[in-house]
C-alpha cells in the first residue's frame, strides 16, 4: 500500500460527534444544491458560445474565460457551504476555513493539525446520528 492510499479519506473511519456529523452533513447538502446553479450556468455559458460561434465571434479567450469564473464559482460555493456552517476538526477543534480562498478548493484535511476532518458521503450516509 503507498502513502498515498494510506492517506485516502475513504479509508480512514472518522467518527463525529452529533453536532460535527449534522454540520458536515448540511454543508454538504448546501454544496450538492448548489450544483444545480452551476449546472444551469454552465448550460448558459454552452449555449453564448455556441451563439458566439453562429454569429462569427468565436474566441478562444472567451472560453477560457468562461471556464475561469466557473473554477472560481465552484470553489466559492464550497468554501461558503464549509463557513456557513462553521465546520470544525473533530480532532484540534480548530475551524477548517480561514475565509473563502477562491483559488484552492477546500480538501479533506485540518489546515491546523493535519488529520482527515472531512467524512466522506459514505461515512456521512452511514454513521449514526
Ligand atoms: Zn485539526
């Protein structure tokens, strides 16, 4: 087995208390609804290219650019979800989130103390409240 599927959330068993499982559990659940807006973004942004395209105004620039403010949207919908409900490390205490960094996506992993602080769905779906 390698380091890095050692270190795989999936593999770890991380048992939260009631009111960190609750937490994880709504930030989630704010996380996966907020993908349908970005769905319906992105179905917007897939139909003004093609209308760029119809009309001779084809970029390359604005499809990256397109795709740019999707990356930053996405990461702004997690690190909100993760704030709003003030997710905490079942292990430190600490908060996860110092603020919204639209540049990173937010990991599985204590910025404090190291340890996997996030459940994955499956543990979520499984544990017991
Ligand atoms: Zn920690």
């Amino acid at each position: 087995m390698t380091n890095k599927q050692k270190n795989d959330p999936a593999d770890k068993l991380l048992t939260l208390n009631p009111i960190t499982l609750a937490a994880q559990r709504a930030a989630r659940a704010d996380v996966k609804r907020d993908s349908i807006i970005l769905l319906a973004l992105v179905a917007a942004g897939v139909l003004i290219q093609l209308a760029l395209i119809y009309y001779g105004f084809a970029n390359v620039l604005w499809i990256i650019i397109f795709l740019g403010i999707l990356y930053l949207i996405s990461n702004w919908r997690q690190w909100r979800a993760y704030t709003k409900h003030e997710l905490h490390c079942p292990y430190c205490t600490k908060p996860l989130t110092n603020g919204i960094q639209l540049l990173k996506r937010p990991g599985p992993y204590c910025p404090h103390c190291g340890e996997i602080a996030l459940a994955t769905g499956r543990q979520l779906e499984n544990q017991k409240t």
